[in-house]
C-alpha cells in the first residue's frame, strides 16, 4: 500500500472517529433535553389537573372520559392523586394504571418530595403537593410520542449525514495527502534521474525551513560527499595505473630484453637485479597503498589505545636504522621533567602512527645531504607538539602547498626515489588522530614538519 492511501486512510478513519463522536454527542443530548422537557410538561399536566380536581371545577368523571377519548388519538398523560396514607382520590384510568403506585412508592415520593422514572417506554413523575393545609401525593405517566419521532427523525439525519461526510472526508483528505506528497513525488523524479555520470546533479531546495528542504539538503550533502568520493576514487586508480605502468613496463622491458639473445652470466645477473629492484619498487608502492586504504577507515573502526610518544618515536627510529643504517636520527625531550606522562600520551592506532612518523622522518633523511633528522618532543596546553627537522635542500613555495597531495613528487624528484604516497599517508593518519600537520621550508635551508596530537 502506498503512503497516499495509507495517509488518505488513516486520517479518514481519526476524522471519521471523531465526527462519529460528535453526532453521538448530539443524539445523546437532544435525548437528554428531550426528556427532561417532557418531564416538565409531565408536572406541568399533573398540576393541571389535580388543580381543577380539587377545586371540583370540574368533575371526576368528565376528566376520566376526556383523559380516555384522547388517549386515542394523543399521548395523554395520566394522572393520580393520593393521600399521605395512600388512599386514592382520583386516577385517570385505574384499570390501565400505567405508574402501579404502592405504600413503598408513596413514602419515597413523601421523602423525597419530588421523583423522575421510567416505567417502559412511558416516563413518569411523583410529587408532593399541598392544598388548602393539606398533603397530597400526585403522579403522572405519558409516552413522549411526538419527541421520540422527532428524535427518530434525528438519528437518520445525523446516520445520513456521517456517511455524505465520510465520503466528503475521504475524498478530502485524498486531495490534501496527494497535494502533501507532491513534492516528495517532485524529489523522487530528480533523484530518479541523477546517475554515476550525472552525480553532479542536485535536487532543488524550495524551502529550507521545512522537512522536505532538510531532507534535500541532506540528501545534496549525501551526493557532495559520494562525488568527491568517486572523484577520488577516479583519481587514484588513474594515478595508481600510471605509478604501477613504470615498475611494469621496465620489469617487461628487462626480460624481454634477456629472451632476445643468450647473454653471459655477469649480464643474466644484472639483469635480475634489475627486475628484483623493480619487484622492490611495486612491493613497496602496493603497501603505501594499502596503508593509504587502512588511513581512510573511520576511527570507530581502528583501535585505539593509549599510546606515550616518546616510546613511539624510540621504536620507530630503531625500524628505520635497521634498515637504513646510514641515517642519523636525533631526539629531543624539551621538558625532560614533565610532571605527568599523560603529557606525551595520547589516544591512537601505533601501527598507523609509526607509518606517519616513519615517513616524515625518511622523507627528512632523504632530502638532506648528511641523512639526519632531527626530532623535538614537547607540549603545551592539550596538544603534544613533535617537530621533525632536516637541514636539507628544502621546497619552494609551490612545492609546500602540494607537498601532501597524493602522488606528488615535486621538484626535487630526482634527489630520491619515491611514489608520492607518504606524505599524504602521513596527513591522512594524522587527521584520523584529531591532530594536525604543517610544513615550514625554506631552498637550501632545510624543512620542519610540525605536529600536533591531543594528549589524554
């Protein structure tokens, strides 16, 4: 079933609910006000008559024979008076008696003073009433004939009425649901046509305020997101194809070049070497790319444990120095009194962060002429502040502002090998972290990498 039936149901069946109520309310008082009137006129009568009776304006038989004349075309009431102690003194029809008065009734009307019943169809009233000093007890009963046929003709008015309203509900309530959803109908045709090749496209937002203009906005956010997403995604496997087509295309090269024609054993050997350099390049191109992939998880899906930097760094510079011996790597503890280690301990993934480190230390051994970096831990406020230097051939201007773009290689590419992959690696981990990273260079007097991590 479709949310516009759905709706159009639902709120047909609340008004219709409450309509029904309504109409019911009405019957149930007109009811009510029909009664009580009846009952009024039902004393209004009795007084009459017990008045002329007791006054012998007229006689007792003359109003027997008019109560039973018209009690064949109306619905005459009837009426009797009683003594105190239950004697009868004059009753309209004492064959019919429609009350059937008796002591027990006779002493609550005297308690009472004044009493409303129902006998059957026939309503009846019981009264005190005095004349001249003296105490009599009146009833009366009637039928309410003319109110109850107007409240018949109530009833099938309002039963009339609450299906010509259903049906006028129903097809409101259609109209208004189907003019509710159009623009939600209006939304889903332009997503409908937004695709992979289109994925620049938006939905229109008419109003910002209301709950369709939210919604459109998250869902324009959503595509912002999945297009910078695919954008990447196209830029990295083009980026990865050109990066993978050197390493392969030499490695293709060399040992096409072995199968041309027999060589000697010293020129089979330099071949291999050749190809096993090559083998190297793509190994370690494949894991800066699969730790690229593990820096773009969410940080709910990495572990994370306290970590002391300092302990990090030691460990890391002892990777690198296994397998780089010739590189000299420097650390520094600016406050070695620290008052708490929670100063130089933060909240994070070690692998992850012995890749960023690992890398900004490489690259700084990499560009200097002596092979050293140069690193100073310290803190200050939240953050823990670790400065990577080198006094090496340093970056331009142009070279910092891309210096953390994936595959960039810079000016200096033929200084050292590389990919282009660490220090956007580096950036990525570091951002994962809740920290930040910033390069301060200068041509020929070296570079520092500053970061920031929030210590616990």
């Amino acid at each position: 079933m479709k949310i516009k039936t759905a709706l159009t149901l639902k709120n047909t069946g609340v008004i219709a609910v409450v309509f029904l109520l309504c109409m019911t309310l009405i019957y149930l008082v007109s009811e009510h006000i029909r009664s009580n009137t009846f009952f009024h006129n039902l004393k209004s009568e009795a007084v009459t008559k017990v008045h002329l009776f007791l006054q012998n304006q007229v006689d007792a038989d003359i109003m027997q024979s008019i109560y039973l004349n018209n009690k064949e075309f109306i619905n005459e009431v009837e009426v009797a008076v009683y003594t105190t102690d239950f004697h009868m003194l004059y009753h309209d029809a004492i064959d019919n008696d429609i009350v059937k008065e008796n002591p027990e009734m006779i002493a609550q009307i005297l308690q009472q003073k004044e009493i409303e019943f129902y006998i059957g169809k026939y309503q009846a009233v019981g009264m005190v009433y005095p004349f001249n000093g003296q105490t009599y007890i009146v009833t009366a009963a009637a039928y309410d004939g003319y109110g109850h046929t107007n409240l018949l003709e109530l009833q099938k008015t309002l039963v009339i009425l609450f299906f010509i309203g259903l049906l006028l509900l129903f097809i409101t309530c259609y109209f208004l649901v189907r003019a509710s959803l159009k623009p939600i109908r209006e939304i889903v045709k332009e997503a409908e046509t937004i695709t992979a090749s289109r994925i620049d496209q938006r939905l229109p937002v008419r109003n910002e305020k209301d709950e369709l203009g939210e919604l459109s906005q998250a869902f324009n956010e959503l595509l912002e997101r999945l297009e910078i997403s695919f954008n990447s995604q196209k830029m990295f496997v083009s980026n990865v194809s050109h990066e993978m087509r050197t390493p392969l295309a030499a490695l293709i090269a060399e040992l096409d070049l072995c199968l041309q024609k027999d060589r000697t054993e010293t020129q089979y050997r330099q071949a291999i070497q050749n190809v096993l350099q090559d083998a190297r390049r793509m190994t370690k191109l494949i894991d800066g790319l699969l730790n690229l992939a593990k820096a773009d998880y969410q940080k709910e899906q990495i572990k994370m444990h306290e970590i002391r930097l300092d302990e990090l760094l030691l460990d890391t510079r002892e990777i690198i120095l296994r397998a780089h011996p010739e590189y000299h790597i420097e650390l520094i503890f600016e406050q070695e009194d620290a008052e708490d280690d929670r100063m130089i301990t933060v909240m994070g993934n070690d692998y992850l962060l012995t890749i960023a480190f690992a890398n900004l230390i490489e690259n700084n051994c990499k560009y200097s002429d002596d092979k050293s970096s140069f690193i100073q831990i310290s803190y200050w406020d939240k953050w823990t502040i670790i400065r990577l230097s080198d006094d090496g051939i340093g970056m331009s201007d142009a070279e910092k502002e891309k210096i953390f773009t994936l595959f960039y290689r810079g000016e200096q590419e033929q200084h050292a090998e590389g990919h282009g992959i660490g220090m956007a690696l580096a950036q990525k981990i570091i951002a994962l972290h809740q920290g930040s990273i910033a390069v301060h260079s200068k041509q020929g007097e070296g570079t520092t990498f500053i970061i920031e991590l929030p210590h616990i």
